[in-house]
C-alpha cells in the first residue's frame, strides 16, 4: 500500500507531502530492522533517528518531528498499527485461527501449524506475539500467498481478547483450557472464561475447545478431549514423560496417535487433529506430522546430556501447568532435582496458590527440592533449598554432584531460569 492508502486508514495528519505515491514494503516498530521502502511506527518517540537514518520511507509518531520524508501523525501508534493490520487481514483475506486459553496457547499453535504446513501455505505467530502490538506485528507479515493465518491472543485483563478478535475477524477460533493465570487481575476463573470466549467477538465460524476442561465443557463449541461426550473422543491413552500414544476413532476406523508429549498437553494435540479434520487434512497425514513434531522453546523440552535427563519447562509456570509437570515425574524411580520458580501474575492470590505446591511436592519421591523467587521463598518445604534468583541458584549447583538425575526446571518467564538450564547442559 502506499503513503495516502496509510493516510486513510489510520485517519492520521499528514506532513511534508512528499513521494506519496511510494508503495511501504514493511511496516516495523525496531528502528534497528528499518530498510531502505520500510514505516517505522514509532511507540515512544525515541529511535525516529535512527530510523530516518537507516533509510524508512514513512514515519508514524504521535507527534511532529523535523524529518524530511512523509510523517503521519496519529493519536495512538497502537492502534494505529491495528487499524493498519485489519487492513491487510481484509486484503489478503486468508482464513485465520485465533487461539487463546491459559495454557497451551504456543503448542497448539505450533502442533497446528505442524499438521496444516502439509497442504496450506501458513504463516504463524513469531515467538509469543499475541497482544495488541504481538498480533499486528504478525499480521504485517501476511501476503497473498498465505492460505491460512494461525495467531496466539494472550490478555491480562477484559476487553483485550475483544479488540484482537474484532481486529483480524478469525474464521476458527480455539480455547485450550481456563486455568488461574491472570487471576490477580480477573478474581476468578470464571471472569477468566468470560475474557477468553471474547475470541467470539471477530469469529465468522466455528469454535474449537478442550471438551475436557470443566469450564469449557458447558459452553457451545466443537470438543475434543478423552471423555466420551466430546465430538472428538481419544482413548486407550499411553503416556510417559516425553512419548505418548492414544486411539481415536474416524468414520468407524481406529487411528493410533504417537506423539513426542506427555500427557498433560494430549488435550493440545487433539484440538489440533479437530481443527485439522475440519479443514479437510487426511488422518494419515495427520498422523505422518505428529510423530515428528518435536516440543520445543523451553516449553516441556527434554534434553538427554551425558549423565543427566532434563525438562526444561521454563517458558512461563501456572499451577495448572506445574500440576501437569510434576505428575509427568510421580511413578519415575530416578532421583530427581526440581527446580522451582515464582508463579507470577497471581496479584492477591499469590500466597493462596503457591501454598498448593507442598501437596503436589509430598507426591514426588526420591527427589531434592530447591524454589526460587520471593514467592516459593515463603514456602516452608522441609529440605529446600531456597534461592532468591537463578544466579545464587547456579552458584549453588556449583557445589553438587549432579549424576543420573531427572531435572525439572520450571518458573514464570521473568525468572530466565533458562541460564540454569544452560548451566546444566554445559557443565554437569
């Protein structure tokens, strides 16, 4: 699109009208990214230098500056890069799944865009771009060869998941499961639930849910679990902590799934093959793409060193996820060493549900405890070891013999527990 294409769309004030007729080639907000033909949308005002310097075409700023290319001025960058991506979403017109849930947002965009990359061109979420600058990031990326779109949408508080979906109009939407992320902010699950089904808000088709999940099983949507009154129903269900296999059942023929999962993120997959199904992907296909998917960017990643085996779950942590993981280890005879970190984003209820993890601890034998963060350092767990962050955690493990062990390490993203991680693979 060109300069007075951007002018309509953002409704902005127009300065220094020159070259208007020059077509963008990408729309960027890191001035370091900038390309000779690119708009650097300025968020804070600070890096318009810098991306003048490196040849931008177009500037978007909320307020003037001396500059000697086209300048758009607009009240809100942010939502001026929203208005800009439905203009794109609408241009190009691919079909678009939306995912949201307080878990397994990343996985099943990645086990999706895993099975529909066999017949479709797809484009996918980069990393965990699903809020209001993530999702019109992604959408910038678009081009006419895209058949489908598949995004993430996070939030933290209601109205968020509403603007996003109303923003790229998915035709399929996907709620993973309601949990208690975000309960500081929300007060309950259910007001959580009520800011996931906002995905409706955009949605032109079907929505798709884990039947499984005691919130989600109520409302109206396409289902998928291991209980019999799903649309999609899986059984004879095999798992360990890093393979798993179950049946499912496709116009009266059985299908055995095998899978590099465990079993806490079944309900991902099944989501998935639904959503696959529904777009006309052969079962063996499906099944071809899924036993080489690999988990991967610190979320339930297994990594096999010399002498030690480690899960590295340290991408985000929930209770409902810790629970998932820590299940994965109770009939495992190995000693193991968990590792720890701070639930975040649990405002008032922060004490109430890190004072759970004691119970799931006293189901693990054989095994070494050390929590970090000022949360899992209020936990009086007899024999832990406590840590205020990964550096004195790292200083400490220093000082052990680490040997044949089954390591967890698992926190909330603020911690980068992925340094003690790294520790491990080069040093133990």
């Amino acid at each position: 699109m060109n300069i007075l294409e951007i002018l309509t769309i953002t409704k902005g004030t127009l300065i220094n009208k020159i070259n208007l007729n020059i077509n963008i080639n990408k729309f960027k907000i890191n001035s370091k990214e900038i390309k000779k033909g690119d708009c650097f949308i300025s968020l804070n005002n600070k890096y318009i230098k810098k991306a003048i310097e490196n040849n931008a075409a177009l500037i978007i700023a909320n307020k003037k500056i001396p500059a000697k290319i086209p300048v758009i001025i607009v009240q809100n960058p942010i939502k001026a890069m929203g208005q800009i991506a439905s203009y794109i979403r609408k241009k190009y017109n691919p079909k678009i799944i939306a995912i949201t849930g307080s878990c397994g947002k990343t996985t099943t965009r990645n086990l999706l865009y895993t099975i529909l990359k066999t017949k479709y061109n797809c484009l996918q979420s980069p990393k965990n771009y699903n809020n209001h600058i993530g999702v019109p990031l992604t959408i910038f990326n678009l081009n006419k060869h895209h058949d489908i779109a598949i995004i993430e949408m996070g939030m933290n508080h209601m109205n968020e998941i509403k603007y996003l979906s109303k923003m790229v109009k998915p035709n399929i939407a996907v709620i993973t499961n309601i949990g208690t992320s975000h309960i500081g902010n929300l007060k309950s699950k259910e007001n959580i639930l009520k800011a996931k089904l906002e995905i409706q808000e955009g949605l032109t088709g079907p929505l798709f849910v884990n039947g499984d999940d005691k919130l989600l099983k109520k409302i109206k949507a396409y289902k998928s679990g291991f209980k019999q009154n799903n649309n999609l129903y899986a059984y004879n269900l095999t798992s360990n902590f890093d393979k798993s296999a179950f049946i499912i059942k496709i116009k009266n023929k059985e299908y055995k799934i095998e899978i590099n999962l465990p079993k806490h993120l079944l309900n991902d997959v099944l989501i998935a093959i639904h959503i696959a199904l529904y777009l006309n992907i052969d079962i063996i296909n499906i099944k071809k793409a899924l036993e080489n998917y690999q988990n991967y960017d610190m979320r339930m990643n297994i990594i096999k060193t010399k002498t030690n085996i480690i899960i590295n779950d340290c991408y985000n942590s929930s209770l409902e996820s810790l629970k998932g993981a820590l299940n994965l280890l109770k009939e495992k005879s190995n000693q193991k060493l968990l590792i720890l970190g701070d639930i975040n984003e649990l405002g008032i209820y922060k004490n109430k549900i890190h004072n759970q993890i004691p119970k799931l601890l006293d189901k693990i034998t054989n095994k070494k405890v050390i929590l970090i963060g000022p949360n899992m350092q209020k936990i009086n767990y007899p024999n832990s070891k406590h840590f205020k962050n990964y550096q004195e955690t790292i200083n400490y493990l220093k000082t052990q013999k680490i040997k044949d062990t089954l390591i967890l390490i698992k926190a909330s993203r603020s911690l980068k527990l992925e340094n003690i991680t790294n520790y491990l693979i080069n040093n133990v």
